[in-house]
C-alpha cells in the first residue's frame, strides 16, 4: 500500500453516511486547526486526514470558511451539553436568569471540562488569538460568545447573590482569572495542575 497512512484509514476510503462524514471532518479540522491555527489549515490536510477527496470535504462543508464556523458550532454544542451534565441542569437551564446553579459551581464545572480536552481548548485559544483581527472569519463569532459567556456567569453571579451593581464586574473579573490560569496551563501542562490550581484561587475568589 502506498498511500499515507491516516486516522481514518490506511489509505483506502471508508464508506460513512452524511453525518458521520461530517462529524469526521469536523473532528480532523479541530485537531489539525488546534496544532496550526486556522490560516495554517488547508482543505487538502482535512481530506488526508479523512482520507477523502478536497471536493468530498467541500461538498459537506462548503467552504473553508464555512468548515471553521462549522467546528465552532460543533464543539459548543458538545460543550453546552457536557457543561449542563457537569452543572445536574437540563441545557435549557443555561439560559435561566438567575442562573440554577452558583459562580463557583459553574467555575468549577468549566474547569474540570477543560481540563479533560487540552486539545480543545488550545483550539479556541488559537483562534481566539488569531480572531483578534476584524477581518478574521470567526471575528464575529467571538465577539458573540463572549456576550453569551458574560451573560451566562452573570446570571450565576446572581445566583450566588452578588449586588446586582457589581455582577457585570464580577463576572468579567472570574473570566479573566480564568483565562489566565488555562493559558499557564496550557504553556506548560505538566508544571500546572489547571483544576488544583483554580480551587485555589477559588478559595480566596469566591471567600
């Protein structure tokens, strides 16, 4: 055999239906886009990866733009759920106001998420980067999920009856002490325990 040896096969084409094609794709660019960033990502690498044609990937995703709103689509739909089973809340209840569950508890269910897919949050920490620039096709997207992220530790916020004055502050503040601590974390993951780490500092957060 002499073609490159790949995840999905070993150089022959595995019959899948629609949507496991799809989610096949959708896995392999969320790898390869973690490793290179998204301007480091090709369609050709994602078909290699799938051991399909370019033209097989494009008729499932469109373009390759569309291929990265896509992967952000998927890995919040995974995430939502996965958060709501961490949190004992329907997804639905993601959305309450306040929120059925405290900051701490959502901390440290975000946390402990994160901590199990280093992968996957290296990708939205690439992209995020990446997504600084305006004219970055997951610009927007980011804008938005950060309005949903303030909103959703906010309503917990409330939960844990922080002053409605200082929710807004509070809920950036915890952010921010977050995302700094995953990014230590990540630059060296086997100095830093993310999940000791963050129950630390909860400790004298959240005193």
């Amino acid at each position: 055999m002499t073609g490159r040896q790949t995840g999905a096969s070993a150089g022959r084409r595995i019959r899948l239906d629609r949507e496991s094609r799809r989610d096949q794709i959708l896995a392999a660019a969320t790898g390869l886009i973690a490793r290179r960033g998204f301007w480091g990502l090709t369609v050709r690498e994602v078909a290699l990866e799938c051991a399909i044609t370019e033209a097989g990937v494009l008729h499932h995703v469109g373009s390759k733009d569309r291929l990265l709103t896509a992967v952000l689509e998927y890995r919040d739909r995974l995430d939502r759920h996965a958060l709501a089973s961490r949190l004992g809340v329907d997804v639905a209840a993601l959305e309450a106001d306040p929120a059925p569950f405290g900051l701490r508890e959502l901390c440290v269910a975000t946390v402990e998420r994160n901590a199990a897919q280093p992968e996957i949050v290296q990708l939205y920490a690439v992209l995020q980067g990446e997504a600084l620039a305006a004219e970055h096709p997951a610009h927007d997207y980011f804008v938005r999920r950060e309005r949903i992220a303030m909103s959703l530790f906010e309503r917990a916020a409330a939960a844990s009856g922080v002053d409605a004055a200082l929710r807004e502050t509070t809920a950036r503040e915890t952010m921010a002490a977050m995302d700094g601590l995953q990014l230590r974390w990540l630059t060296d993951r086997d100095a830093v325990d993310f999940v000791r780490e963050w129950e630390r500092f909860a400790d004298r957060l959240f005193a």
